[in-house]
C-alpha cells in the first residue's frame, strides 16, 4: 500500500509539472498551428500516466450514453443562457474581446476545431478526470475536486494576463494600470476555480466526462461564438 501511494505521488507530480510546461509553451512559445496536436498529445500522455494508478471508471472513463444525455441538456441550457445575454444590451458587453476577428472560417475553426480539440479535450482530462482521481486516491473525491479546481484556476494566470487589454469590461471595471491586472488575473483565477468546481460536480454526478466536456464546449464554443456576431 506504501508502495502504490509513492508511486501514485510521483505520477501526480509529474502529471502537474508537465500540464505547467504545456501551459507555458502553449500560451508563449507555440505557434498558434501548433496548439491543437500539442494539446491532444498532452492529454493523451497524462492520461496514460493516470490509467496505470487509476480506473477508468473512477477517470470517468465510461458512463458515455447517461453522460451524452446529461451533457447535452447542459450545453443547450448553457447556450440558451448566452443567447439571452446576447440579447441585453447591458449584458453583451460582456462579449466584447479585440482577440476575436476574422470571417466565417475563422469562426468554424474557433468553434469546432481549436476550442473543443484544442482547449476542451485537454482541460477536461486534466482537471475533471485525470488530477481529481490522482488527488482522490489520498485525498477524497472532495477534496481532490478542490485541489484539481485550484490548480484550473492557476492554469488561466498566463491567458488572463492581458485581459484588461482586450476586454474594455474587464478595464473599465479592473483599471488598467499593473493594479488593475493583477487584480483582474485573481478575479479570473478565482472564477475559474469555482467553474473547475461545478464542471468537477457535474462530471462525478453523471459518471462520464462527457458531460463536462460538453458544458465547456458550451460555454467556450458558444461564447465564442457570440464574441464573434458583437465584434461584427
């Protein structure tokens, strides 16, 4: 038992240092082209690491119909709600993001291509399958939840860096002074923490991480997506 949980520790570490190097060279070094097969690789690999101190069921693995099921009622409900914002002027603000640009095929490949191949795939195994039952096998489900949550958070400080730049919310509410940043890179931390929570619930819920993969697909896909019709 001794053994297994050394070795269990070992995957574990070496499961967060790679997601840290990935995460550094697909935010700063990477050419843009080079992000979907460098992250599907990623995910394959921690997975692999997983599987040999880890079941598939407990990787959520499995379940796929009851996961389709759940996960569909969730990204219809998630994309009825950003369409609802869309539709408020106070609210589709909100989408406003100088990073989104380009015509239809730019808009394709966002949304059904680089998003769900590129971020989803990748984000998912990592933080609702793979770290919650790494953490999970000396922690509790819970608490591995927390700990995979926590670590989802740090993921997005590199990303969120520049939000004030290309957001005009985020700098009219944040400033955009180095105050301001730092602390609309909290605030991004902090939300994304919470939604690896309730993405980490919805996937022990349903069994399969289907269902969470769908809901972030929702989420990123679909907002997206709505980025897109405000800039135009």
């Amino acid at each position: 038992m001794i053994e297994r949980r050394a070795s269990s520790t070992g995957a574990t570490a070496a499961i967060v240092a790679l997601l840290a190097v990935v995460n550094v060279m697909s935010n700063r070094v990477l050419p843009a082209a080079a992000y979907v097969p460098w992250n599907l690789s990623a995910a394959v690999v921690i997975t692999i690491i997983a599987r040999h101190s880890v079941a598939d069921a407990d990787l959520g693995l499995g379940s796929w119909l009851r996961g389709l099921r759940f996960g569909m009622v969730l990204f219809v409900v998630t994309a009825g709600v950003l369409s609802m914002g869309l539709a408020m002027p106070a609210v589709n603000k909100l989408f406003e993001d100088r990073r989104v640009d380009g015509g239809v095929i730019t808009l394709l490949y966002q949304a059904v291509i680089r998003i769900p191949l590129g971020t989803v795939i990748l984000e998912e195994m990592a933080f609702r399958s793979v770290l919650p039952a790494m953490f999970a096998l000396r922690s509790g489900v819970l608490r591995g939840s927390i700990y995979a949550s926590a670590l989802f958070g740090l993921w997005h400080v590199l990303p969120a860096l520049n939000i004030n730049t290309v957001n005009p919310v985020a700098r009219n509410v944040f400033g955009s002074g180095a105050g301001g940043k730092a602390v609309a890179v909290l605030f991004a931390v902090a939300g994304t923490m919470l939604a690896g929570l309730w993405f980490c619930l919805l996937r022990y819920r349903s069994r399969s991480i289907l269902t969470s993969m769908l809901g972030h697909m929702a989420t990123n896909s679909v907002g997206f997506t709505m980025a897109w019709i405000v800039a135009r």
